[in-house]
C-alpha cells in the first residue's frame, strides 16, 4: 500500500521532464520547419543568380546578332536596349497586378513549407 501513496514530490518530478520534453519537441519541430524554409530560400536565390547569368549571356549574344543583322555593335545593341525599354514599359503598366500574383505566390509557398509535415505522411 505504501508503495501506491501519492507523491507530490514524483509528480514535480514527472511534470517538470514532461515540460522539458514538451519545450524540446517544439524546438525539434520548429528546426524541421525553418531548416525546410531556408533551404527553398536557398534554393529559389540559386535559381534567381543562374537565372542572371542566364538572361546576362543571352542577352549579351542577341546584341551581337542584332549588330549581325544592322552591320553594326552600336545600332546592334541599341536595338536590343529598346527591346528591353519596351519590357520595362510593359512591366511598370502591369505593376499592380504583377506583385499581387508574386505575393500570392510567395505566401503560398511559405504556408505550404511550413505546413508541411514529414511525419504524417508513410514514404510509399
């Protein structure tokens, strides 16, 4: 009988490593989610570099094949500055409606990461 008696001192005890373990599986779990963030962060700024580098070269060869076509670098280059004046046009009339589909898109994308959980689901 005196081993059923109810101990104060053992439930603190019991209390107390349930709140620890309750604060570190809520670190756990908030590591999982921020490491999954900052990796798409990462990875989405590699795509962005790349994708510079990309329009960059490109860029850089459709100047020469314009001076092709005109006979020359200046008129060449020129040509392709006004091709991207037009760009910017297009994009500061369509400004508005640009961002609110970037923003949609990144909020999406960041309640999908955080909402993710890799737990639930069995690996088939």
């Amino acid at each position: 009988m005196d081993d059923q008696k109810f101990s104060l001192q053992g439930v603190i005890q019991k209390l107390k490593e349930y709140l620890k373990t309750t604060k570190d599986l809520t670190f756990l779990k908030l590591v999982d989610k921020l490491s999954g963030l900052i990796s798409t962060i990462i990875t989405d700024a590699l795509l962005v570099v790349f994708g510079f580098f990309l329009l960059l070269f490109l860029s850089v060869s459709l100047g020469f094949y314009f001076a092709e076509l005109f006979g020359s670098n200046a008129l060449g280059f020129l040509a392709l500055g006004g091709f991207y004046l037009l760009l910017i046009i297009i994009l500061l009339v369509t400004k508005k409606s640009i961002e609110k589909g970037l923003m949609n898109l990144s909020i999406r994308k960041f309640l999908q990461k955080w909402n993710e959980t890799h737990d639930d689901k069995p690996n088939n």
